[in-house]
C-alpha cells in the first residue's frame, strides 16, 4: 500500500467533478493501492464551506473520504512548528507548510496535489509530491 496524504484541491477537484482533473483526482482516490493519511488541516479547508452552503452532496464526499483515512497527522504544536521551519526554508504558504509537515507526521510516501510543477510546495525536500494538475 503507498500511504498518501491528499491536499484539498485533489478533494474539491473530485467531488465537483472539474473535467480532466476530477478523473485524476478521482483514479488517485479509487486506487486500491492506497491508503490515506490527512490532517485536520484539509478537513478545515474543504468541509466548513460545503456544509455552510448546504451542499450535502459534497459534504457526504469529504466525510466518506476522512472516515476511510487510516492515519492522522497529531502532534499538534510540534506540527505547527515544523510547518513554519518549512514554511521558511522552502518558501511555502502557510497551509501548502502544514499538508507537507501533516503528511510527514503521518508517514505518508507522497503528497498529491492540485498544484502545478512552477508552484513552491514542489520545492520540499521533506515528502515527494505528486501533482495532477495539467501540464
């Protein structure tokens, strides 16, 4: 099994089914090969809004996916902390920091991004990242 820590734009692009990226998002989260790490991070990126909105369709997507996780970043403090240190080194945004750290936490093998290749999460050292955006 490769363990692998999700970002949400691999979620949101799955579960509103945005074309060409919604059948890579959607391959990555069916692959039977694979079991899935995730923070409370992503949950608070992609659940508050669709429950929010009342898209009940798209809330029961997210909760279907974080009820199958199989591990959770935790460590809270010491979470954060590393995200700044990375945030610092590599350049990264503040959430882009705590997915890469989260998902190091969790022993995930490869982050999965909607990022593209120019962005500056591929520049981590601490995880291989995968992205499916378009080239």
């Amino acid at each position: 099994m490769i363990r692998t820590y999700i970002d949400a734009g691999v979620l949101i692009a799955a579960a509103r089914g945005e074309a060409s990226i919604a059948l890579k998002a959607l391959d990555i989260l069916d692959d039977p090969n694979r079991d899935f790490a995730s923070s409370i991070f992503v949950k608070l990126e992609v659940l508050p809004k669709a429950v929010h909105n009342k898209n009940a369709a798209e809330s029961e997507f997210y909760e279907t996916f974080f009820a199958g996780v199989t591990i959770w970043s935790e460590s809270f403090d010491s979470l954060v902390q590393g995200a700044f240190n990375e945030a610092c080194d590599s350049g990264l945004g503040a959430l882009d920091a705590l997915h890469v750290v989260g998902a190091v936490y969790a022993d995930a093998e490869q982050l999965v991004t909607t990022e593209g290749l120019d962005k500056p999460i591929h520049r981590t050292h601490l995880i291989k990242v995968v992205s499916i955006a378009p080239h």
